[in-house]
C-alpha cells in the first residue's frame, strides 16, 4: 500500500445514523461489502421507521433553533469551514469512498473528494451572489409601493444519492441545501454510506447545529429511503437515481405534495462526424463510455459514427478498449469493479441480451480471471457492441456498466434523429471541427447537457439535469439555490 493511503477509518466500527447531533447505533445492521474482492467493510446501522421519524422532528427543530437565526454570511461561512473540514480529512474520506466503492485511487482523488469539498465553497459563493426582485408599482393614490422578494427555507429536505459518484452527488444537494438554510435528513445508498458517515462527522467538527444535518442508512423501498420519502413533515425530495426509483418516490411523496427535483438515468449519445479530430474524438468517447467503470449517468451507452469513419473509429475504440488494464483502487487500473455482484449480475444480462439480439461483441463481453482474491469481486470487462437493430434493449435501455453500441450514421438529420429516438435525455457528446454544424446539432438534441468536443466539463454554475425520463428541474447554481428555497413577495404601501 503507497504510504500516502489511509487506512478505511471505521475499520471493525458499526457506522452509525447521525440524528439531531448525537450518533445512533441501534436495532437492525446490514452489511457494506467490498467489490474488489467480496469481503465485508463494515457493519451499518439500518434506521427504522421510528429513526426516521426522530430525524425528521429533529431536522424540523432546528429551522426553529439557532441556524434559524443565522444569517445568510454566517451560514455560507459554516459551507466554507466544512470544506475545509472535509480537505483535513481528504484522506480518509478518499480511502472511505474507495472501500464502498473499489473507485481507482486515481478518480477518488482527482474526482470525486475535492469535488465534495468544491460543492460547499461553491455554494456559499453562489448564495452570497444571488439577489433579488424588486417592482415598484403605482397606485391609485398616486403613492405607490414597493415589492421586493425574500428567499426562505423550504423546510425539512430530504436528500437522497446513488452510489456511483456517492460523496460527489450527496454534497451537490446537501450544500444548497444548508446554503438556503434548510434542515436536512439525508440517505446514502446502502451500497455506499462510509463517506457520508465522515460527512457526519465532519459537520460536527464544523459546528453545524444540531439537528442540520441528519444522516440516515437503509435501502430504498420498504425501508428507510420510503419511510423518509413518504413522512408528511418532510416538504422537499431531491432525489438522484434511477428513473424507475424516481417513479416510485414521486407516489410515495404524492400525498403531501413535496417539491420533487430528480436526476434519473440515462441512455446517453455520443455522434461522431466524419470532420472530428480523430484521437479527439476516440480518447473523448473512451472516457465517456468508460470513466467510473461505466457507473457515472452521463456515460455514452450509443455511439453514432459517421460511415467513412465508422470501420476505423470502431477499430481504433476496440483497440483502446482492449488496452484498459482492470484491477484494484491502488493498483493503477484504468477500471475498476462494479459496484456490486448483483450489478455485475445485471450488466452481464445485457451482454447475454446483445448476443441474443444478434450484437456482434466486437471486444469483452466477459469476466476477467485474476487468479486471486479480485475473482471474489465485480469486475466485469469493457466492452463494444455493433450490429444491434436500433429497436432492440440494449439500445433502448439503461445498461450502467461499460460498455456501448457502436452504429454508423449517414447525414447530420440521421445522427440527430438516433440521438433523440431515446425515452431518456440527460447528456450528449457531439465530436466535430464544423463550428455550425456544432452548434446547430447541439441545439436539436433532446438533453440537458450536450458537450461539442468533450464529454463532462463542468462548470458548477450551469443548468444540470435531463428531460424526459432523465428528471425534473435542474440543478447547478442558482438552479438549485432556487429549489432548496421559497420566495416570498413583500409588498409595502409607500
Ligand atoms: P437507485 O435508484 O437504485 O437508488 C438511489 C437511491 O434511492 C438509493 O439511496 C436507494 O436506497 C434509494 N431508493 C431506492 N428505492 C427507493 C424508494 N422506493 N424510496 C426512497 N428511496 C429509494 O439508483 P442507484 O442504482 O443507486 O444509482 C444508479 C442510477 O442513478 C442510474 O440509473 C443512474 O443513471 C442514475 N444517476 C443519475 C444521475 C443524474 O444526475 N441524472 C447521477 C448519478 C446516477
């Protein structure tokens, strides 16, 4: 192990709820397991309903206690010291991330740590930043008034996040959240809950009030994640996950009518034209079927070649493919595991499919063998797909593993039309030199996000989310800072 890596800092320890300021060790525990070779990390601590319900009063308690009275500099001054918490301990939380997940060291630290910690200063920069309306308007005593807008709390919020990019998407909530001065109860995925447990720990050393943040461990339906979705006192969801799961949520909080923001899946294209810088647009499409082992909702899973490229670019793709070497976080892998046997188990059903739905695998389609403790784990090979009839599943749905379908196209209308002949319209990668083409394709693709010329560039100030199955409302700036608040109009008789 290189001397710089932290040992997983609740080695032989039960991760514990965080509810109201004190850590809850109680009742039913699930196990978090290591998908580099199977073995158990640690025990959890599954919150039952009566947990839950302790963590959305205590959540609701503290917009009547002292963060109430806070004021907005005095919060975002709390974001900036919990970033800087989070730097402190960047270590652990780097080594925590890995153990749930089998994430390269590479991407834990270069990815998905700092951007945790970016989340909170970038929030309470926006949040400073943000203003508001004011309308002066005339009456008929000639006196006029004046109205001006206030941002308020929406309540208690829950959050809940995926496991694929676990502390990066959990702070990307949680910090607009706090910023807007909500009380949170949030949920990790159970396949992922070490690094929002540091994240536990790390509001308490930063002083965030009791009762601010909440955490909050389980599983999804009929467990903890429905419990805090369907309670009456929670006023907001933002939810990211599977689109299915979105569905599910959206019923269970139809009762009490919360605000739903939702970032749901993807089956996302990448359309290469003949006129791309080739090693561009083959080491830009590499990254975008691949990074995160595949796991990231922004992945391409189709991707459209123009035909006098098409032969080449699928040999130059495979070839590369081939190249990835797969292994373990530390190991300097290129990919790592899934995140688990049973979505191993998944993704493999798909690679049986394409075969079944006279794909030909033009490279993996398989499980590496490593001869040692890795063969108890989830990896899974990269693989390239061709030959799929657009109609057939592989193309149509949401695999969440690496691999993609490769198809020639003919014209910009074709490329555009197979783009958006998609139930889902998250993300796009356009590769082109043709700056008119680039815009004028970009514009008619049906996703909230469309790269030209690269794939997840990410500036956090933009509208992020999808249409269509992909989710409702955007984050990102003052989107979010405008979900995680409610404006209120003050008009006053001058
Ligand atoms: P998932 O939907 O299975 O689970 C997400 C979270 O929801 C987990 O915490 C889970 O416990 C919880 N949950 C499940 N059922 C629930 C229910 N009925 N009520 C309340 N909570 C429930 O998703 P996943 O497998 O963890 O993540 C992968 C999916 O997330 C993929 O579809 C991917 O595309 C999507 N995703 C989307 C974005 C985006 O920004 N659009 C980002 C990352 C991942």
């Amino acid at each position: 192990m290189p001397s710089e890596v932290h040992p997983y800092p609740f080695t032989g320890r039960q991760l514990p709820c965080l509810v109201g300021g004190e850590f809850v060790r109680q009742g039913r525990t699930f196990e978090n397991i290591n998908p580099v070779n199977g073995a158990a990390v640690c025990t959890v601590t599954e919150a039952d309903d009566a947990l839950v319900e302790r963590a959305v009063q205590a959540a609701r308690a503290a917009l009547r206690g002292p963060w109430a009275r806070l004021s907005m500099p005095e919060r975002c001054a709390l974001l900036r010291k919990v970033a800087q918490c989070i730097e402190q301990r960047f270590a652990e939380f780097v080594s925590a991330e890995i153990a749930d997940t089998g994430k390269t060291l590479q991407q834990a630290s270069s990815l998905d740590i700092p951007r945790g910690a970016a989340n909170f200063r970038a929030y309470a920069d926006f949040a400073l930043a943000r203003g508001s309306e004011c309308f002066e308007m005339g009456t008929p005593d000639g006196r006029g008034a004046l109205n001006y807008s206030v941002h308020k709390p929406v309540g208690v919020v829950a959050i809940i996040a995926p496991w694929n990019l676990p502390f990066l998407l959990m702070t990307w909530k949680v910090a607009p959240a706090l910023a807007c001065g909500n009380a949170v109860v949030a949920k990790p995925s159970e396949e992922t809950p070490s690094s929002a447990a540091l994240l536990a720990e790390v509001m308490q050393e930063a002083g965030v009030p009791p009762g601010v943040f909440n955490l909050v461990h389980g599983f999804g339906a009929g467990s903890t994640g429905e419990a805090l979705v369907r309670h009456p006192d929670v006023n907001a969801i933002a939810f990211t996950g599977e689109s299915a799961t979105g569905a599910a949520i959206m019923r269970s909080a139809a009762d009490s009518v919360k605000a739903l923001s939702f970032e749901l899946g993807g089956k996302n294209a990448a359309v290469v034209f003949a006129d791309a810088d080739f090693e561009t647009a083959v080491s830009g499409t590499m990254r975008s079927v691949f990074s995160n082992c595949g796991q990231v909702c922004l992945c391409s899973e189709r991707v459209y070649v123009e035909r006098p490229i098409f032969e080449r670019f699928v040999e130059a793709l495979s070839a590369r493919a081939r190249a990835l070497k797969i292994g373990g976080p530390y190991e300097g892998a290129d990919l790592g595991p899934l995140i688990s046997r049973a979505h191993r188990e998944k993704v493999l059903s798909y690679y049986r499919l394409a075969r079944e739905e006279h794909g030909e695998i033009v490279c993996g389609g398989g499980v590496p063998a490593f001869g040692d403790e890795r063969d108890r784990g989830a990896f899974i090979e990269p693989t390239i797909v061709r030959g799929l009839a657009e109609g057939s599943r592989c193309v149509k749905e949401e695999i969440f593993g690496p691999v993609c379908h490769v198809a020639p196209f003919d014209s910009e209308e074709q490329a555009v039309q197979l783009a958006n002949d998609t139930r889902y319209g998250l993300a796009a990668a356009v590769w082109t030199s043709n700056l008119q083409r680039a815009h004028r394709v970009a514009r008619q693709l049906e996703v909230g996000i469309a790269w030209v010329n690269d794939w997840y560039l990410r500036d956090l100030r933009t509208p992020f989310g999808g249409v269509k199955l992909s989710g409702i409302g955007r984050e990102g700036g003052a989107h979010s800072l405008g979900f995680f608040s409610e404006p209120m109009n003050i008009c006053v008789k001058l």
